[in-house]
C-alpha cells in the first residue's frame, strides 16, 4: 500500500528535529537504532523525512536526549489529516457557512453520506491510503455531518443526479442503507433533497458538480471539486456564474416531495 502524502513536511520537519537532538545529546543512530529496536536504515529514513517517524522512536529518543517531551510532542503533528491538502480551505469555510447549496453529479455529497458508504470511497482511494489516514478522513466526514442538525444553519439545496443515486459503492445492502439515510435526513426541517434524472435535459448539470456557501459575513463563496484539485471561489463574477447555473438545475430537478417518491422506489428495487 503506498504511503500518504498528506505530512510530507511535518515527517521531514519532525526527522530533522531528532537528528538534531541525537547529535546534540551525543547520541549516534546506531546506539537509538539498538535502544528503539529499529534497524539503523529505518532510523536513517525517519530522520530523512523518507518515513515517518515512530511514536516508539520518538519516545526512545526523547529519554535517550533528555528532550524533556520535546520530541515526543511532535506527535500530534504526525497525525493525518482529516481532510485532503486541496479540500482544507473549504472544510474551514464549510465549518462556519450559515447557508449551502449544492449540486452532486456521481457521489452523493459527503454531508449526506453515511458512514459505511464514506468508508467503503474513502478506502478505495486511488492512490490508496493507508489505514491510519482512512480512520482519520472518515471521522473527519462523519464530524462535518453534526452541522445538519445544528440550526440556523441552511441546507436548502442538495440537487443530486441520478447518476449519484445508482452508482454502485459497496454492496446492494449499503446502496439500500445510503438512500433510506437520504430520506431520514430529508426529513430535518433545514434540509430539502431534490433529485435529477437522467432523462432530463439539465444542460447546466453537464459542467460539473458544485458548492455554494454564505458566511456568517454574508460573503458568498462558491466550491469546484475535480479530479485530485478544488477552488474556493470568493470572485463575484465567478460565485454569480455558478449561482445561476446551481438555480437553473434545481428548476430542472424533482420537486422535494417528488424526489422522496424516486429515491424511495430505488430503494425499493435495491
């Protein structure tokens, strides 16, 4: 399985920091490799930022350097993020929105989602990740969630196609799960579901998926996620564009009550 590459920096810094307090205390790689029960290119990968370093290492070295928790700090900045490098400026903006439209063309939208059916996309990451980090973007996910039930916060328009709706993540049982969980959520007073079938002819649904935010500024700030990259739009011109387009899909959609009777018949037929 390949390694992350969401630390890179933090694993190089924190690599740096050891072989600093080693050479400082007088203390070689082969005598922390012996105490740490490392061999010594393991220790040398650590402390080049190659791999990233061991809580056991850090401990061992920490007594060894007499770093006095120094290195053992470090720690809590290896941890993997919770969300993507690119993702991480939306998820802040996200975390304080006062309202939020969106439009989901082939996943259903994380805030959606339920646990099984993030994890079961979360671990067939392509690069795949290692377990650690799955752990850590699945709880991510699951914490962005508590927002829906927290009002005044709006979420007045998830528009998902029905390409989202069919796709098969996981087994029928999941699927099954994941669209009865749409029709529990739909039900929370701050939150309307539409539902766009593919037979009809929502041209402006074509560009894309997409995100619209409100600030408790009243700022508006628009999301495009794409393969491995995403932009949060703050440009007026830009947000205007994409607020039109999100309009103009949710007039093509099933009405609210309409999207319960499909989604319901789908889960039916599951």
């Amino acid at each position: 399985m390949s390694t992350p590459k969401e630390n890179p920096m933090s694993w190089k810094y924190c690599g740096d920091q050891l072989k600093r307090w080693r050479e400082k205390a007088g203390v070689t790689r082969e005598e922390l490799s012996r105490a740490a029960n490392y061999d010594i290119e393991s220790v040398r990968s650590m402390e080049a930022g190659r791999r990233k370093p061991s809580l056991k290492l850090l401990q061992v070295a920490d007594e060894l350097c007499e770093a006095k928790g120094m290195l053992v700090g470090a720690v809590e900045f290896l941890k993997p993020e919770k969300f993507s490098s690119y993702s991480r400026g939306y998820a802040e903006a996200e975390s304080e929105a006062i309202a939020l439209h969106a439009y989901s063309a082939l996943l259903i939208p994380g805030l959606l989602q339920t646990e099984e059916y993030a994890r079961e996309t979360i671990s067939n990451s392509y690069p795949p990740l290692d377990d650690e980090t799955v752990v850590a973007r699945v709880m991510g996910r699951m914490q962005r969630q508590e927002r829906l039930r927290k009002c005044p916060t709006v979420f007045h328009g998830f528009v998902i196609h029905e390409a989202a709706l069919r796709a098969a993540v996981g087994s029928k049982d999941l699927m099954k799960r994941q669209l009865n969980h749409l029709l529990d959520v739909g039900e929370l007073r701050n939150i309307s579901i539409q539902a766009l079938p593919l037979d009809r002819a929502a041209y402006a649904a074509l560009n894309g998926p997409m995100i619209l935010l409100e600030t408790p500024d009243h700022e508006q700030l628009a999301y495009v996620e794409g393969q491995n990259t995403g932009i949060l739009y703050s440009e007026p011109e830009r947000v205007n564009l994409l607020a039109q387009r999100h309009g103009m899909i949710r007039t093509q959609a099933l009405s609210i009550e309409e999207t319960k009777a499909f989604i319901r018949r789908m889960a039916e037929e599951l």
